[in-house]
C-alpha cells in the first residue's frame, strides 16, 4: 500500500493555529488521507486504479451505510494547548492516544484563560449546563473579569512561592484554577474523530471547546476531503429518526396531526427546521 501524502495537509504541518487567547492547535503528522480509505475498502495496492468520481462515491457509500472501518486507517496527530477545564471535556472522548504536560516534573507556565467580554454572559434558563445568548451589561462584564484576574493571579503567585520553598510540584499544583492552560499530543483515527466533531461543534457543546473542534475539523478537511465532504453531508447536516419519528413523519404526510409530545416532540421539530 503506496505512502498517502496529501498536499493540503502537508501545508499545514507543524503550523500553530492560535484558538482563544493563550492555546492553538498544530498538526504534527497524519497518516493517510481519502486515498488510504478507498484501499482499505477495496483491500488493493497502489493508487490511481479509479478515479477522483468513483473513490468519492466509494466514500460516500461507506460513509452513508455506517462502513465504519476503513475511515480508521486514516489517524491524525495534533499538538494542542487548551484551559484545563477545555481538557477535561475533551477527555472523554477516550478512543485517543495522548500525553499530557505533567504538573509533577514540570513548573507550569503563567498563562490563563480570560473570556473575552462577548462571551460573558447569565446561566441559561433553557441549557441547565450552557450560558445563555445575550450578554451581560458592561460594568458585569468587566466585574467577572476583574474578580478572575485577581484570583487567577493570587492562585499563581502562592503556586510561585511554594515552588521557591522547594515544596513538592505535586503539591504545589492543586490550587492553581482550572482557567490555566495544558497542553498535550492527542491522536485519533478519522471516525471517532469525526465523532468529536459532531459532538463538539455542536452549539450544546460549550463555546470554548467549539472553536478547538472547528480548527481540528478544518485540519480533518485538508488530511481527507472527500471524507469530510461526504461526513458533512450525511452526519454535520444529516439527521437520524427514531421508531416514533417515523410513525410521526408518515403521520404528517398522511395529513395527521403530529403524535408526539412534549420534549420528544420539540426536539423532532427542531430536526426538521
């Protein structure tokens, strides 16, 4: 099976694409690309023994029937710095391979985390776990920012005077916020990576993790676009109907009144908006 070398990924290697104030992502290497899918699939060797038309639509039959395993030959490695509490959402997502900058042998760096003030915004009433949409008056935005500045900094400075006491870096670590950035090599096959894409370019996902999830999708487009072409068009902006869904859709066509209810009913019509 020939080497894939995919000239739009190439470009991007070793590039760091800033994300928030302080983090980026970076393509460190990737192996294989819409070329390695259609030979896995077809179980051939060499390139060129079909063209671009029949390897996309090779694609997009896998990607549409739910051939899931030969997107897992394509695997893409990334280098990234994020918030901490950006890590520990992007953690579960537990089908990678990574390793993370220890706070046990190395002195973490002074860089934090700060919203930018559009992003400020009251507990949603609606998403028990999201931020609502409109922002806050001026003079509350630059109060939140104030108060994590000041914490933020305080943490930092006591993390600074333990480690000049010589106290253990295990030790010295475990009050500093989770606004602090990290940073790790994270590597993934194509499907679990598309996977994290749909989840966390989702507008439920949190903002934050959403910009690191475009940047990683834009990265996934240049290793495989025909994959990402077609994983665009059947996941990103395809829906998936339940038992009941069906009943209620035949139900619509045959000029019926929608069966559903209540919380199951809203999120059928919002797949349908």
């Amino acid at each position: 099976m020939a080497h894939c070398i995919v000239p739009e990924a190439e470009a991007l290697l070793d590039k760091e694409i800033q994300v928030l104030d302080h983090g980026f992502v970076r393509l460190v290497d990737y192996l294989g690309g819409d070329a390695r899918i259609v030979q896995t699939a077809r179980v051939s060797y060499g390139a060129g023994t079909k063209t671009v038309r029949e390897d996309a639509g090779l694609i997009d039959y896998l990607m549409r029937h739910q051939h899931t395993s030969p997107f897992e030959h394509v695997v893409i490695e990334l280098h990234c710095k994020m918030p901490i509490f950006v890590a520990r959402q992007w953690i579960r997502h537990r089908t990678a391979r990574l390793n993370e900058i220890s706070g046990r042998y190395s002195v973490l760096d002074r860089e934090c985390y700060l919203p930018e003030p559009a992003q400020i915004k009251r507990q949603s009433a609606a998403n028990k776990q999201g931020r609502d949409d409109e922002e806050v008056p001026p003079e509350l935005s630059r109060k939140v920012l104030d108060l994590l500045r000041r914490d933020q900094g305080t943490a930092y400075a006591a993390y600074e005077e333990l480690i000049g006491d010589d106290i253990a870096r295990e030790l010295a670590r475990i009050n500093l916020p989770l606004s602090l950035y990290t940073q790790w090599y994270w590597q993934m096959d194509l499907h679990n990576l598309f996977h994290f894409i749909k989840l966390r370019t989702d507008h439920h996902a949190q903002w934050e993790i959403r910009q690191y999830a475009q940047v990683i999708a834009d990265i996934a487009r240049a290793v495989a676009p025909l994959a990402y072409a077609s994983f665009e068009r059947h996941v990103l902006n395809g829906r998936r109907f339940s038992a009941d869904e069906i009943g209620a859709i035949r139900a619509l066509r045959d000029g019926q009144p929608n069966p559903l209810t209540g919380r199951q009913k809203s999120e059928f019509e919002a797949k349908l908006a």
